[in-house]
C-alpha cells in the first residue's frame, strides 16, 4: 500500500509539472518560440565561426594512450611528405616522367604560402666529392686497373678534347680491339684465359647524340655515364623511383596553417589543379596524389559533402513521409522545425563543448534526424488521437497530450541518451565524442518536442475537433490496429522464433572487416593511387617507425628487422652513408698517382667542326662494323647487333652531311661538341675529386635528408616498410606484432591503425553492451517491474537477433563503421518498447475483459517513427564513402527488423500473456 501511495505522489507531481508547462507554451507560444529562434541563430553563427574538423586517425585516439605519448617524437616526420604525387609514365617513357617532375616542383616552389617542403630528388651534386665510395670494393679496384692500363690515351683524350678526336680514338681503340675496354666505363677486367667482349654501347649513344643534334633534337644522352662504373650516376640519379620504375614519387610538406580544415586542405585543392592543369601538355603521363595527409582529407571531404546532401535528402524523405501519414504539410513542417532547432541547439553546444567533429561524429545529424523525430511523431499522434475522439478544444488536446504522452517521450529520450553514454565510457576519444554529440542531441530533442512542440502547436495548427461526439467511451475512442486473435499471435510467435533461429545460426558466418581502406571511397583520387602503388609496386605510403639512440645502435637494429618475413624495406640514415668507407678510401687514395698530370680544361674551341674528315673517321669505323670483321673478330650474335646498328646510325648521318645546310650542321654539331666536353670534365673531375676525399660525415648530408631521419632530439629514425597488404587487417597484426617483438616502443601510422581498428571494435562492443545494461538497470527504476522491464526489452533483442539473419541472407558485414549501428540502434529498439508497454499498461488498467487491442494511434506512431528512423539512417545509403554507405544500409536492415518486432512480435507476446 505504501508502495502504491508512493507510485500516485510520483505519478501526480509528474501530471502537475506538465500541466503547468502545458500552461506556460499555451499561453505564451510566441515567446517559447522567439527563444527557439535566438538559440538556434546564435547555436549556428557560433558553429560556423568556430567549428573545426579533425582528419587524423590519431585524433580518435585519447591523448593519454601510450601509443600517442610515444607518437609525440614521431610528430616531426609524421608532418613531412604528407602528400605523395605518383607519376605514372606510360610506354616507359622515363624522361617525360622526370620533365614532368621537374616542372611541377619548379611551380610548387614558388608556391611558399601553400609549400613548406617539395622533396623530389636526391641532388647528385651534393655527392659528387664522394661518388665513388658508393660503388663496391671491386668496382674501384677494376677502374684502378683500367686507369693503370689506358692511363696514356685518356691523358691524350682529355688534352685534346673535340667530337672529331674522340672518334679517331675510337677508330684507333677499334683497330687495336681495345673499345670495349676503354669506353664501356673500364669494365672488370676478364679472368686469365678470357678476351673481353667488344661492347660498342660507348659508341652507339654517341652516334644517337649526333644523329639527334643534326636534326635539331638537342636532347642528349651521355656517352660517359659508364666512365666511373656500370652505377653512374646520370640525369636520372637520385629520383625516387618505385620497383622497376614503375613510378616516380615527388613528397610534398604542406604548410601549416590557421584556420581549420578548410584552409588545411587548401594546398592539396591547389597542388591537384596544379597537377590538372599541367597535365594537358603530358599526355603520356599518368598523375594522382595520395599520401596519408591526402587519404585522411579526401575522407572528411566526401563524408562532409554526402552527409550535407544525405541530410537534406533525410529532411525532405521524412517530410513527404510525414505527408503521407498525417495527411497535410502543417504537422510535417512544425515537426521538422521543432527538429531543425534540436539539431542546431546540438551543433552550438558541440562546438562548445568539443570544437570539432571528425570523421565519426561528422554522422550526427542524418542519426538525429532519424532517431529524434520519433518524440514528436508518438507526441502528434496521441494529440491526433485525443483532439479527433476525447476532447473538445486544441489546448484540452495538448494538455491531454503532455500528460498522458509527457512521460512517456521524457523516458524514451532520457534512456536514448543513456544508450550513447557509454560511447564515453569507451576510452576511445572518437567514440566518447561521438557519445557526447549525440547523447545531448537526443537530451535537446527531447526538450524541444516537450517545449517547443507544443507552442508551434498552438499557435500555428488548425485541427477539426469533433464537437458532436464530445468526450466518446474508451471503445469508440480506439479503433484497433491490428486484430490479433489466438491462432494470429500463435502464428506470429511461432514464425518469429523459427527466423530468430536460424538468425542466430546465420550470425555465425557474419565477419568482421577491419580493413580501413574499404571504408573509403572508391572514387578518391588518394584511395585509386594508394591501391596502385600497393599493387603494383607492392610498396604503401606507411611504414612503421623505430628510434634508436646512436648510429651505432641502427646495424643491430636493421639486422633485427630484415630477418622479419613482414618487412620488406628498412630505411635509416645509416643506408644513405656509403658502407666500408675506410677500405675503400685506401683504394681510391691509392690512386692519386695514376691521375696527376691529366687535366682537361675545356673552355671551348673556335675552330670549326671539318666535315670532310668527319666523314672520313665515320666512313672507316663503318667499314670495321662490317660483317666480314665481326667474323674476324668473332663476335657474338649481340655485339652483331650492335654493330648493325652502329653502320645504320652512320649511314644516317653521313647522308645528312651531304643533304642538310653545311653551315646549319657546322653549328649544331659544335654546340654538341661542348656538351661532351663539359660533360666530360664534369665526370673526370669528379674521379680527380674522388681519389683525394675524406669519409662522408652525417653532417656532410643534404639537410633535407638529416631532418627525415634524425629527431630534434638527436634519436636516430628507422623506416620499416611492410612486405605485404598493410590495409590487410591480418598481415598488419602481423606486421605490428613483428617490429613489436623487436622494439616494444616501435610505432608509425601501421601501429596507429593497428591500435584504431581494434580499439574502435572493442569499443562498439563494450558500448553497446554498456548501453543495454544501464537501460535496462534505468528501466527497472522506472517500471520497478522487471517483467515489464524485459518485455520493454523484447523489440531490441529479438530485432538485433533479425539483423543479423537479414545480414547473413544479404551478404552484410560487420565493419569499423557499421558497427556504430550496435550501441545508435539500442535507444530506437527501447523506445518503441516503452511506448507500447505504457499504452498497454493504460489500456489494460482502463479495460474490464481480458481481452486488450492496442489503439490505431499508438502502432501508428510507432510505425512512423521506425519509418522515420529507416529514412534517416537510409539517407546515409548515397554516400560515396563506404563505410557511411554500409552504416546506412545496417541501419535501415536493423530499424526495420526492430520495427517489425516493435509491432508484431511484442503485440503477440502481450496479447498471449494477457489470455494467459
């Protein structure tokens, strides 16, 4: 009896708190609404002022996890070479690769405002002075022996440096089958017994040199690129170049810059019309941007503009719905603005709150507009109900309406917000935002539909009141739903047992796809080139990382890290060095006196190129290419080849010295001439420089290079490249685990994935199954009935169990995004089951037979709200983003299988328990 007592005092100072607000909104509705209209107003200028997007996977992260205390020494490289511009030359066509390249850093240099950093090439100058300690022990002792040997012609080549001297040289070398030798970079020297193959390449890419110059074409090849060894370094040196150079890379540091996402994105809109622009002019060549920066941007990007478009497509979906249903634009519209100032009193107090949203939370709105227009459809459809069959005035309706209704939606909303609390229980930043966001959302909604409704109600609709029949008898009053009867509810019950049967076996053969890259679009311009460089070059933009404390410490380490079957690449300032530094400059020093007293200074000559004699030294090296002195010589079928090719090239151009302007050719072939012989000196300066250096110093390295290995605070960096998939979600557990095992501190954006996608899992999880337990425990303080309390419970359970049948029959996985669907679905599945049990708690206490219908009204509104919340989440279904995409397509499967056991299955288990 106490008991009871206690239940009536609650019960009446809950109908006196509601019929005093039912007082206040109707008789003061203007004023409820003008300040609707000022906090939605402030809530979106301050929004817009200050809201901020963050892009990082990191950002999910919370601060006070090792593994982003561990990333803040990190943080220097991780803001370099955040977009990577993958050049694809089509056919090969390596030259107007590196044009291309060039002349895109050419441009972004100037671009200082938008360009902190443009990384493209490792300048060869800068290593000139130690060149040769980058080749082997035995390629320097092999150009040792070659310079001992032809140490007298290379003094006579170099004093007397001209186009018509270097092919008497040749012709000279030729005569003595010395070619080879000399001029393919002072090859091995063969084994005792042996005779070196004659190899005419020296001579070949002169001739294409010529041939070239004498049709104006001045590109040029240098013939002396082997001068030093078979590894030169050339015009194509220093470039990063993929496996097989499949492509070239360029790595671009954006500048940082105020202002938000907005303007951080701008140096990647620029550098990509940059890149759209030039591309005009290189049909041959293939470009795209990705990069971790570029793959995190494209993401927010597409998520920000599908949810602005699948925002206003829910708004206008649930619109035309609620025009179906309530037969009239007028109840629709003051709905959407009651939710329209929810959802802008929500934005307001997140950019209060937090001041920023990020690739999780960015979901907000479409998940409010579906899951909080459900209080205002169950408040419209018993104030329909009750202003069509129980009173006589709009204000009796909307009294009615607040205190039969009003506890119910208070429950409802404060338990929809219980659900999204435990996302802050997850210890998972981008939950417990997301939690944040969307709890208030659901607490905001609730109070506009109990405040501010009612006011739009008042003032703005015109109902049809039912003069005649007054206040009509509870039978008349309810024209029931559905008509269940024994054999329905049994048919009913039995059915949905056997689906949520086989429901539970399907569940078995759901996955769980923790793969991040099929989350994003298909269509971004960062995920296509990604997808490239992982295919093709087997090579990803991430790499783990490493420190160690000395450069000594890097061999061991590197050591460790080769050995591992998940890596394939290691990278440290160590492997920019050049190895064995001390044996090799013994070999070099040693030989100082082989190169003293040759010099070439070439300052050009005035004297004109004598065609007649070049035609002459042409005419007789043609003649030692014939087939009668390859058999001479007894050359293989290769070097036949090429000297096939040798007598064509000659052919050629001797006809041109007959055909072409004489005075044309004289100048083209001079400019050629003082191209060799620079480039010449260039090379043999760099021999003389060579033999008397010192040991390369870590100091000695391009600054460029030190600050990408090399912290502020003196701990070495060391790149661990995957051998494998790293977005394959096995491989990076395996990959993660690996460099673990060798460095427990190792981190890197493969371990920031790694620790997202399973931190981001778990927390879903225990979310949805915090949510469950502290609803439930809510429910039992309200209801104080646990029968009542499960069966409140039965929508979700057996709705969630449908799911994941429907999931089974559809091919649905679970993923890093639809996963969000467990704990957002849990507050929509305990609402609907707290409508229904509080109607028919009133109906069976109103009822004097056994036999209780549930009123058209209340199915109705229940109905409509699971269509609504189907709309709302189904917006999400036309994004481009394919993990928002999979949310929606979850989300609508679960809302309608939450719905139909909302409106079937609890039905029939209420109507048996009361027959019962």
């Amino acid at each position: 009896m106490v008991r009871e007592n206690k239940g009536e005092v609650k019960e009446k100072i809950i109908e006196r708190f509601f019929n005093r607000l039912t007082i206040f909104q109707t008789s003061h509705p203007a004023l409820v609404i003008v300040i609707a209209l000022i906090l939605i107003l402030l809530s979106f200028y301050y929004a817009f002022k200050e809201m901020d997007f963050y892009t990082s996977q990191k950002d999910l992260i919370s601060p006070k996890h090792r593994l982003i205390k561990l990333c803040k020494r990190f943080d220097q490289f991780d803001d370099l070479d955040n977009f990577i511009v993958v050049i694809h030359p089509k056919n090969h066509n390596y030259k107007e690769a590196i044009r291309f390249a060039k002349k895109l850093v050419h441009i972004l240099n100037k671009q200082t405002d938008k360009y902190a950093e443009v990384f493209y090439r490792v300048n060869p100058d800068r290593f000139k002075r130690w060149a040769l300690l980058y080749l082997d022990e035995k390629e320097l002792l092999s150009i040792k022996n070659q310079l001992e040997e032809h140490r007298d012609l290379i003094k006579d080549i170099l004093n007397s440096p001209s186009l018509l001297h270097i092919l008497e040289a040749i012709n000279k070398e030729m005569s003595n089958k010395m070619i080879g030798e000399l001029f393919t970079g002072f090859l091995e020297e063969p084994e005792k017994g042996e005779n070196q193959p004659l190899d005419l390449s020296f001579l070949i890419n002169l001739l294409q040199d010529m041939l070239h110059w004498i049709d104006g074409d001045n590109s040029y090849i240098s013939p002396w690129g082997r001068l030093f060894s078979k590894r030169s370094w050339d015009e194509e040196e220093g470039y990063f170049w993929t496996d097989q150079k499949r492509y070239l890379l360029i790595f671009v540091t954006p500048k940082k810059v105020e202002g938000g996402f907005i303007n951080a994105r701008l140096p990647l809109v620029a550098l990509r019309k940059t890149i759209s622009q030039m591309k005009k002019s290189f049909p041959d060549i293939e470009v795209g941007v990705t990069g971790p920066e570029a793959l995190n941007m494209d993401e927010m990007v597409i998520a920000l503009r599908d949810m602005s478009i699948a925002t206003l497509i829910s708004m206008i979906g649930l619109i035309l719905l609620l025009c179906l249903f309530w037969g009239g634009i007028r109840r629709p519209i003051l709905e959407m603005i009651e939710l329209t100032v929810a959802l802008g009193m929500t934005t307001g107090l997140t950019t209060l709150l937090i001041g920023h949203l990020n690739i999780l939370s960015v979901t907000f709105a479409p998940l409010l507009l579906g899951l909080g227009i459900d209080y205002g459809i169950h408040w419209l459809a018993r104030y329909q109900e009750e202003i069509t069959f129980n009173v006589s005035s709009k204000k009796e309706a909307i009294q009615q309406t607040m205190i039969r209704m009003g506890p119910g939606i208070l429950l409802a909303g404060l338990t929809a917000a219980l659900s999204f609390l435990p996302l802050i229980l997850t210890g998972f930043l981008g939950l417990m935002e997301l939690g944040i966001i969307t709890s208030t959302g659901m607490v905001l909604t609730t109070i506009t539909t109990l405040f501010l409704l009612p006011a739009l109600v008042t003032l703005f609709d015109k109902p049809q009141i039912n003069n005649k029949s007054g206040i009509l008898t509870m039978p008349l009053r309810i024209r029931p739903a559905l008509k269940i009867t024994d054999k329905l509810a049994l048919l009913i019950l039995m059915s949905g047992a056997v689906f949520t049967l086989l429901s539970i076996f399907g569940a078995k053969n759901i996955k769980f796809d923790l793969n991040m890259l099929n989350l994003q679009s298909k269509h971004a311009e960062s995920v296509i080139w990604e997808k490239r460089l992982l295919c093709n070059s087997k090579r990803s933009s991430m790499y783990g990382a490493i420190f160690v404390k000395s450069f000594a410490d890097i061999s061991k380490r590197e050591r460790q890290l080769k050995a591992l079957s998940t890596v394939s690449e290691v990278h440290s300032i160590k492997d920019v060095l050049p190895d064995n530094q001390r044996k090799k400059l013994a070999i070099l020093h040693s030989m100082s006196p082989l190169i003293s007293g040759i010099d070439i200074n070439y300052r050009g000559s005035s004297d004109e190129i004598d065609l007649y004699k070049l035609d002459d030294v042409l005419k007789r090296i043609g003649f030692k290419m014939l087939n009668s002195a390859a058999k001479k010589w007894g050359v293989d079928k290769a070097t036949q080849k090429q000297m096939q090719e040798v007598r064509d090239l000659i052919a050629k151009i001797r006809t041109c010295l007959y055909s072409e302007n004489r005075d044309i050719l004289r100048s083209r072939l001079k400019e050629l001439e003082k191209r060799l012989m620079h480039d010449l000196q260039d090379k043999f300066s760099t021999i003389k420089e060579n033999v008397l250096t010192d040991e390369m110093k870590i100091e000695d390295l391009p600054k460029s290079l030190r600050k990408r290995f090399i912290s502020h605070d003196n701990m070495y960096l060391i790149r661990v490249f995957p051998s494998g998939n790293i977005w394959d979600p096995s491989f990076l557990g395996e990959f993660v685990r690996d460099i673990r095992l060798v460095d427990p501190d190792a981190i890197g954006d493969p371990v920031t994935l790694y620790v997202f996608t399973k931190a981001f899992r778990d927390a879903c999880l225990k979310a949805a199954m915090y949510a469950i337990l502290f609803i439930f425990i809510l429910l039992l303080f309200s209801l104080k009935d646990l029968v009542y309390s499960l069966l409140v419970m039965i929508p979700l359970i057996i709705g969630t169990i449908w799911t994941m049948g429907f999931m089974h029959i559809f091919h649905v996985n679970f993923n890093l995004a639809n996963s969000l669907f467990l704990p957002l679905i849990v507050g929509a599945g305990v609402e609907y089951g707290i409508i229904i049990i509080r109607r028919w708690k009133e109906l069976k206490q109103q009822s004097a037979g056994d036999h209780v219908m549930f009123p058209f009204s209340t199915i109705k509104g229940v109905l409509l709200a699971g269509l609504t919340t189907t709309v709302g989440f189904g917006s999400l279904l036309i994004s481009d983003h394919q993990g928002i995409h999979s949310l929606g397509l979850l989300a609508v499967i679960g809302s309608l299988s939450i719905l139909l056991a909302a409106i079937l299955f609890l039905p029939a288990i209420l109507y048996l328990t009361n027959r019962g």
